[in-house]
C-alpha cells in the first residue's frame, strides 16, 4: 500500500497530448516521516503512524517531543508493514503518473444552514397564499407522540466533515517541488491537510 500526507494548494488545468483540459487539484505531498510502528503485541492492532509539516518545540507537548517536532500525525492501518521501519522518509516518488488513489479530507465548513441547502428540501409553494415559507422545513412531527424524533432533519452546521473520496487519477507529478496533480476537486479549502493512499 502506497500512502503519503499532504496540503491542498489551488486548482489548475493541465492539456493532454490530444490538447484536451484537465481541471486538477495541486497538492503539495511529503515527504513524511515514519515516527511509529504499532503491533497487535503491544498496541491491540497494525499500523504505521507518520509525521508531516514542522511545527515549533517550543509548542509540542512533553509525552509527543520523542517523536519529532512534526505538525500533523497521522496513521495509516497496514497488516503486516514489510520494509517499513522508523525513521524512514516517504516522498511523492512512491506513486507514479497514472495511479489511482483515495483521498480523504475535511470538506469546507459551511456555518449554519437551512433545510433547503442542507438536505435538499423544496420548501413550499410560491404562490397560492403562501406568504413566508419558501423555504420552511414543514411539519417536524406528527401530534401522537408529542415530541420530535431523533434524527430529524432540520437546519443546522453544515459542512467540516470527514469526507472519502475514491478513483482520482494522478496526472501529473513535480518530484522537485513535491507536488500531486490530481484529476478533479479534492475535498477541502486550500491548506486543508489530505491523507492519500494508493
């Protein structure tokens, strides 16, 4: 299994030799470093826990400092992660032009929203008497239980969730500025950190 850390940047277009455009995603990727390895021994499960980004000593909790002066950690489930060890540097020359990935993120935060936008209601009629509910949630409930059901869609945050989106195909890749291009919008506003797994 490939993987890689990394921080949307902006979007772009890239032509292909038929000189066709390709909306893309820049994502500067790496290189991350190998900071832990856990065990079903010692840690009830398998993975390979890396560091990404620099952040300042002065800032890193006393437990985390034999770690590294890293920013983001982050985990990656391996069965049985053969050829990693500690200390090792993962840099975007583990994927190559072509490769499909997955990457998951964390979608832009929307603040407060309506029914309409959150959950695609059609509010109600524009016409016929109707003088301020274009855009109501309607009736919350019927009046035999006398309360409102958990689960009920009603306005709210929107938005800032963990979103996981499969098949985006690397187009384009920079080894000396570390930069992924990606086919299509990654979820996420710019510096949004990104898990990319191949």
């Amino acid at each position: 299994m490939k993987f890689i850390l990394g921080k949307k940047e902006s979007m772009a277009q890239v032509f292909d030799e038929n000189g066709k455009a390709i909306p893309v995603t820049l994502i500067s990727a790496g290189p991350i470093e190998v900071t832990q390895i856990k065990n079903k021994e010692k840690d009830g499960y398998e993975a390979v826990q890396v560091g990404f980004g620099e952040k300042k000593a002065k800032n890193i909790n006393k437990p985390q400092r034999h770690l590294g002066n890293f920013r983001y950690l982050r985990e990656f489930r391996l069965e049985k992660p053969e050829g990693i060890e500690k200390g090792l540097k993962i840099s975007v020359d583990v994927f190559e032009e072509g490769d499909k990935v997955t990457i998951v993120g964390t979608s832009k935060g929307k603040g407060f929203q309506g029914v309409v936008k959150r959950h695609g209601f059609a509010g109600g009629p524009r016409s016929h008497g109707q003088k301020h509910s274009e855009r109501e949630p309607g009736s919350i409930g019927s009046t035999g239980p006398q309360k409102v059901f958990k689960g009920t869609r009603m306005a709210g945050r929107m938005g800032a969730d963990r979103v996981t989106v499969k098949n985006f195909k690397i187009v384009k890749i920079d080894k000396k500025k570390n930069m992924l291009y990606v086919a299509g919008p990654v979820p996420g506003r710019r510096g949004t950190l990104l898990e990319i797994m191949g």
